[in-house]
C-alpha cells in the first residue's frame, strides 16, 4: 500500500531515502553538466575518426548497460549498429560475471564499457580481449577503479564517472536516476563524434536544462495534486502498470520505467508500443486483471484486506510517426474495459530534450513509489 502522508512530507521522504534516490532524481540535470566536462577532459570532443565503426558494441552491468545500449541504438535510427553484449556466463572461481567479444570483432568495431562499479573483473578482461583483436575500447566507470586501470593499461579512452558529492546508506542501483545519466552523457558526446548520432555539447546542455525543469516541478516540496510524479505514484499505488508507448523516444523510456520500478519500487510493470500493445495487452484488460473483474472487492474490509490487484494503463507518447496516432484508440480500448488511464507527453522540444523529460518524470514516479510504498 502506498502511505499518501508521506508523499506530501518533504522530511518524511528524506528520512526514507537510504539510497539518496530523490537527491539523485533532482540532480540528473547537473550530473549531465558533470559528466558532460569529464568527456571534455578525456579528450571526447577533440576525436576526428576517419569514419564510422562497423558495430557498437555495449558491455556492462544489468540494467546500466541494458538501458544505455537501448537509449543509444534507438537514437542512432534504423540500422543502428548498437548492440549490447549479454554476460555469456559466470566465471566458476571468482563468481563474477563475464563477457566475450564477438567472433568476428575487430579493428573496425567499437567497445563502449559502462558500469557504475568498475571493479568486475570480467570487463577488465574484455577491455584487455578487445586490445588484443584491435577494437577501440571506451569506458566509463569510477576514476581509480580496476577497470579504469585496464582500459589505460590497453590504450583505450577511459572517462571517470560523474560521481555524487554524498555518501548514501545502501548501495547504488542501477536504475537510479544518478546513474544512468553519469554513464549515457559521455557515451552520447562519443557517438555524435562518430557521426552515428547528433549530440552535440548545445544539446546536451538542453538536456541538463529540461532535467532541472522537471525537478523543479517534481521535487518533494511541490504538493502531490501539483506534481505529476507524485500524482503517477498514487495513481501506480496497488495496480499493476501497462506501460503504453507511442513515438520514437517513448520506447526506451517506457521500457526504462518498467526496469526502475522493478528494482527500485518492487512493483512488476508490462511494456509494449503502440499500435501492438492494443493487440498484446487486450486480453489482461479483459481478464482477472480488470477493474471489474472482482465484484466482491465492494465488500472488503477497507483496513484489514489489500486491494485487489487491477491494471492500469500508462500512456507516454512522444510525437507519433507519420502523424497518425494510436492514442485515441488506446483510450477507447482501456474506457471499454473500465480501466484506468494516466498520460504523460514531453513539451516540445529536440528528441533528447523530449526523451530526458520523458525519463525524468517517470524515474521521480519510481522513486516515490519506493519511498512511499508499506507492506
């Protein structure tokens, strides 16, 4: 159940913030400033490649590496040649995971390395398989950790981690707001480098400055009837998400939501875009999910019984292609089984500037949801 004082309680929040999540959500547009200088600093923005790579590829940790190569791949377009590499595997005596290259990498291909860790020793390892086939291999990790020492030790561009000034109780998670914006930002400078996509340092200064905007609409001071991530959270309370995307940069952050409210929140939430998700998610709004599937839940008691679980749609859109929509038709599906809808659209902007607000919101959504969810 989620505690609604508490989402109202600026001090009650703080106080449950082991993680030093909402600090983390309300500095994401300085982190990208941050991250953005230490790209600077590593010599990013002075590269003159003689031309594309064949192939990207993304190694990391869980969801740091996941959303990255997914954020990447689809601003890079069609054809992208983004890929993430999986772990193929655990090494038997250490317990850690490990990656392996591609058969056919080589010195016409691109390793990007993103963790917030740094101390697996199985990318050690890959920055060190990568030297040795002639792969370019870039970095992004915590200045003095193990894997820091392997890319300089093999000649790759290693960019320091735009890191918090505080200490937090628990350790990081991945999905936290802090940490996908300290690991993208450099790799976003590498690619508009590299012609594969448009970063450019103006946009990302955008980025920064949409980033504080939302905080500033979203933080814990601003009431929940006013703040459209609280109001998300309460309207998440007890339901089970159908995360509905429509547009380009709606897709990565709709599948973004779902991972931060799995490991933030606890809460399972399913993804899919329209027009698919019409097709993919009809029979969960018709089934025991429903709203009024459970004709019985008029006679619970309010204090002692939790609510029935029931779907809820949620509706982030970014300007549909072509200029045809779906959304209409995703209301009018949802309305026939009387199932609730939430909406959230980006003001205009560029497609970064659009996709971080998109992102941003919903990671203050998650957050509250942690921070304010009781058993």
């Amino acid at each position: 159940m989620l505690d609604e004082a508490l989402l109202d309680s600026p001090q009650g929040l703080a106080e449950a913030d082991h993680r030093g999540l909402l600090r983390g959500a309300a500095e994401a547009g300085a982190r990208v400033r941050t991250a953005a200088r230490h790209a600077a600093e590593a010599g990013i923005n002075d590269l003159r490649p003689d031309g594309r790579p064949r192939a990207v590829l993304i190694a990391g940790p869980g969801a740091a590496a996941t959303q990255a190569a997914d954020l990447l791949g689809t601003l890079a377009g069609a054809g992208s040649p983004v890929t993430r590499l999986a772990p193929t595997g655990v090494a038997p005596a250490a317990g850690a995971l490990r990656w392996e290259l591609p058969g056919w990498a080589g010195s016409v291909d691109l390793l990007l390395i993103a963790t917030p860790d740094g101390t697996e020793p199985g990318l050690s390892l890959l920055a060190e398989q990568a030297y040795r086939r002639g792969c370019t291999v870039v970095a992004v990790a915590p200045a003095g950790s193990p894997l820091a020492d392997s890319v300089n030790g093999s000649h790759g561009l290693f960019v320091p981690l735009a890191t918090s000034p505080y200490d937090q109780e628990e350790p990081l998670a991945a999905s936290a707001p802090g940490v996908l914006w300290a690991l993208l930002t450099p790799l976003l400078a590498l690619l508009d480098r590299t012609g594969l996509l448009s970063a450019p340092r103006e946009a990302l200064d955008k980025v920064a400055d949409r980033l504080d905007l939302v905080a500033e609409r979203c933080g814990p001071a601003i009431v929940t009837y006013s703040n459209p991530a609280k109001t998300l959270a309460a309207e998440l309370a007890d339901a089970l998400p159908l995360v509905w995307t429509e547009g380009i940069s709606a897709g990565p952050a709709g599948r973004r939501f779902a991972s931060a409210l799995a490991e933030l929140s606890g809460i399972p939430a399913v993804v899919a875009e329209l027009p698919e998700a019409l097709a993919a998610h009809s029979a969960l709004l018709a089934g025991p999910l429903a709203a009024g599937s459970d004709p019985g839940d008029f006679f619970r008691d309010r204090v002692e019984e939790p609510p029935a679980l029931h779907a809820r749609v949620v509706l982030l859109r970014d300007r549909p292609t072509g200029g045809i929509s779906a959304a209409p038709a995703a209301r009018d599906l949802a309305l026939s089984h009387d199932t609730p809808i939430s909406e959230l659209e980006p003001e205009e902007g560029g497609e970064l500037a659009t996709l971080a607000e998109l992102i941003a919101v919903t990671d203050f959504a998650a957050v509250y949801l942690a921070l304010a969810s009781r058993a």
